[in-house]
C-alpha cells in the first residue's frame, strides 16, 4: 500500500509522481454543491473498500475543511493530497499522485466556487453524487445537476455521472429521487441506509460502482 502524503507533501523521492492531468486511471469526483449529504463519507468509504478489493488508490481532497485528508492521515496508508497553493503555486505540481495508483478519488466542497467547479469537471471521468432523499434534498439536487448537465466543461468532456442516495431511513424510499432522475437518464447506483458497514468491498456502494464504471 502506498505510502500517504499529508499538507506538507513530504513524498518518498522513490515513486514516480504524475500530475492529476496526466494520470490516465479513473479520476472519480465525489461532488454535490449542498452540504451534509455526505461526500467525505463517501469518499473515505470508496477509498477503503478499493484498498480492500486490491487496488492502489490515491485521494486528492479540494475540500477547504479537509475531513477525509484528515481521515487518510490517520490511516496511513493511502497517498493524499490537498489542493493547498500555499504547498505550491502551480496546481500540475501541487496535485502530483504516483504512477502507479489504480484510482484517484477525489472530495469536494459544497458551495463551489465556479473556478473550482471548472478545473473539477476538466479532472472528472467519473462523478458520484451523493445525497440525501428528503424533498428538500431532492429540490437542491434540482437546483444544481441541470446547471452541471449544461456546464461547457461537462457538455465537453461528458464524464460518466450516477447517483448515490445516502443516509436512507428506514421509513424513507427513494421514489422522489428515482422519478427526479428518471428524465435526466441518470443511474441510481446504490441506496445507503443510516448504519451501513461499508467497510468491505462487497457493500452496496462499490459492488454498484465497480460495474458502471466498466461499462
């Protein structure tokens, strides 16, 4: 397992490190421009369960408040990097992971900025949208994916784009969300209850992904 990289970026001078843009794995983007749905545990989720299926994967966190660098650092086992310029003022070196990663998840904030929100749609092959399935989750999830839908950057690289509805009661279901998404022709990839023990790699979110991101 890959050694991590905490702010300061001290790397083993052994491994071969790619910028972000020139990594030719899967770049996977958690995103959703509401807070509180869970995009940090999503992305420490996926990044433990593609540890546990034999992958190599790397995390690259955008995310200001920095949880799931802070959740990598503990762990000590993953490459991580933030996109902290005061590290390093060219982003192709701040963002650097090595060679040899199978995957790089990457977290995101809420309230993107659209700068941000650019270069993230110039990384993303893959974009997993968590959220939650009350109307008014549903509603802010209206309010933005169109708007992603028509961005140039997406009309232009058309990265693949599913769903993950989060945090689901047990008196909750998904209908609203389903019927929101069934025009877009998005996937729903996974329903995550409350409690849900996704810490092995045959849970309902990486044995969803793991074939939509083969097809």
């Amino acid at each position: 397992m890959l050694a991590h990289v905490i702010a300061t970026e001290s790397s083993p001078k052994a491994l071969p490190l790619v910028s972000l843009s020139a990594f030719t794995g899967p770049r996977l983007l958690v995103l959703n421009n509401k807070g509180g749905v869970g995009k940090s545990t999503i992305t420490t989720h996926l990044l433990r369960q593609l540890a546990k299926a034999g992958h190599q994967p790397a995390l690259v966190d955008f995310d200001p408040q920095g949880s799931s660098l802070d959740w990598a650092e503990e762990q000590g086992e993953f490459w991580a990097v933030n996109d902290d310029p005061r590290r390093e003022r060219l982003e192709s070196m701040r963002l650097r992971i090595p060679a040899g990663c199978s995957h790089v998840v990457m977290d995101s904030p809420a309230n993107l900025d659209p700068l941000l929100l650019n270069r993230l749609l110039d990384y993303a092959d893959a974009i997993l949208m968590p959220t939650q399935v009350s109307p008014m989750d549903v509603r802010a999830l209206g309010r933005f994916l169109p708007n992603l839908l028509l961005h140039p950057r997406y009309r232009a690289r058309r990265p693949k784009l599913g769903v993950i509805a989060n945090r689901v009661g047990g008196n909750a279901d998904t209908d609203l969300l389903e019927r929101f998404l069934a025009p877009l022709s998005l996937p729903l990839l996974a329903r995550l209850p409350e409690r849900c023990d996704t810490s092995g790699p045959d849970t309902p979110l990486w044995s969803a992904i793991e074939p939509w991101l083969a097809r």
